[in-house]
C-alpha cells in the first residue's frame, strides 16, 4: 500500500516538513519556474521546500513561459522590476553591488529562478523568448554546495534551496530586502539530508549503500572531455544561480 502524501511539501505524511516551516515575509518576490519533470519525478527537489518557506513567492511548471499567463502578467506589470537569475558575462552580480535600492524606485523586485537541470533550463529559455529577454542577475556563493547525497557537476553550483539561501544574503547585505530567518533554509536542507543518509545507510531498506557518502570539498572534481561538458559556470565565479541539484548525479 503506498503511503499517503502530503500534497504541500510532497513528502508523505509521516515525513511531512510542513510544521517545521514558517513562511518568512520578503519585500522580493521569488518565482519559481520548475521543469515538469521535477514536479514529477524528483520527491527531494528543493524548490517546493524552498517556496514553502518564502511567503511572497509562487511555482509555475512548465517549459514554454511565453504562453503562460500568469507568468507574462508578471513580466508585464509595469509595477514590478522582473530580472532572470542566471549566470553570464552581462549578468549583474548582487553580491558586489549590481543592483540598488534607488533603482528600483517603486517597483517591486520580481526574481525568477528556473529549477530544473542545466539542460533542461537551457532548453526552457530557448522555448521562452520573453525570459531570454530579461535583465540577468547572479551571486557570489559564500560556500560550496552542501549536497552531500549529490555530487554536483561543477564548483560553485548549487541547489535551488540554496541558491534562494545566497540570494537572500546578497539582497540583505544590498539593502534590498531582509532575511528574517537566516537559518531555516539550510537548516531544513540539512534535517532532510540526514533523514535520506539515515535510509540510505539502513540495512533492511532498498537503496542500501555500504559506503558511506563523501563530503562535497573530499570529491574529485570532472575532467577532460567531461569538465568541459559540465562547465556550466564562468570559472571566475562561484555562482549558482539555477538549480543543479537534480542534474548533479549522487555521490559516490
């Protein structure tokens, strides 16, 4: 019999987050634009905890967002300030000032992350113009990834979870916004991973490993042909601002 499912955090009952989490109140909206198949297939994916705990954020699945109409009112509102999280030469970096307050005047700062895997987010911009048209933000991460039971592909990328978390501290040390509750993402990342290293390292359960898990700093990193496929980054900089966290393969 399977068991039942909490439709607010998609973790089933007995697991259920929801009670630990308090929606922190932001002056930013966050939204969230997940690939179908995070929503389907992926029962850890960050983001809908990281929405969870923004109370001025949404979730929009899809791929194609020029049709989506919600998301184009957003785009649309000459009231809000939309700008794409996402790395590159003219993106703006919030953590060293690229963005501030008198800029956006009284417009409301709309930032849209993409959470899906490298490919699939490059494929959701390509098949929505209206997101590839939008001023780019980024960061500088203040640590690598904490994904212990993933390996990520890359230096500097991160889970959407995280990613909101180093968001959060960049718009706050900005004067962009404030971080109420500057521990309960990464805390939250963290009670669920001890939970699924508990599973893993279980002997009567299926999925067993008998190796327990590197941390994120002890991996060898990609090399050759394989770096190459998986630079995702500009080396110069520890950004993440998409989720990698379904794209990296699990650790080893």
């Amino acid at each position: 019999m399977s068991r039942e499912t909490c439709y607010r955090c998609f973790w089933p009952k007995s697991l259920c987050w929801c009670p630990s989490i308090q929606a922190m109140p932001t002056r930013t909206k966050f939204v969230f634009l997940m690939h179908p198949k995070e929503y389907k297939q992926e029962k850890a994916a960050t983001g809908r905890l990281t929405h969870l705990c923004l109370a001025h954020s949404e979730i929009h699945v899809g791929t194609d967002f020029d049709r989506h109409e919600e998301v184009q009112a957003l785009l649309n509102d000459p009231r809000n300030l939309p700008l794409l999280v996402y790395p590159g030469a003219e993106a703006r970096n919030l953590s060293t000032g690229g963005l501030n307050p008198a800029e956006l005047g009284d417009r409301q700062l709309v930032l849209f992350l993409i959470d899906a895997t490298w490919a699939g987010a490059r494929k959701m911009l390509r098949l929505s113009p209206s997101l590839q048209r939008l001023p780019r933000v980024m960061f500088t991460a203040t640590s690598l990834s904490r994904y212990v039971i993933k390996q990520q592909p890359q230096a500097g990328c991160l889970s959407t979870l995280e990613a909101t978390h180093e968001l959060l501290v960049a718009l706050e040390h900005a004067g962009l916004d404030r971080y109420p509750l500057p521990d309960q993402l990464l805390g939250l990342f963290q009670r669920m991973q001890d939970y699924q290293i508990r599973c893993a390292t279980d002997p009567a359960r299926t999925g067993y490993r008998r190796k327990p898990y590197s941390q994120p700093d002890q991996r060898t990193p990609h090399r050759g042909a394989s770096a190459r496929r998986n630079r995702f980054i500009p080396e110069s900089g520890q950004i993440q601002p998409v989720s990698t966290a379904e794209n990296a393969r699990t650790s080893r």
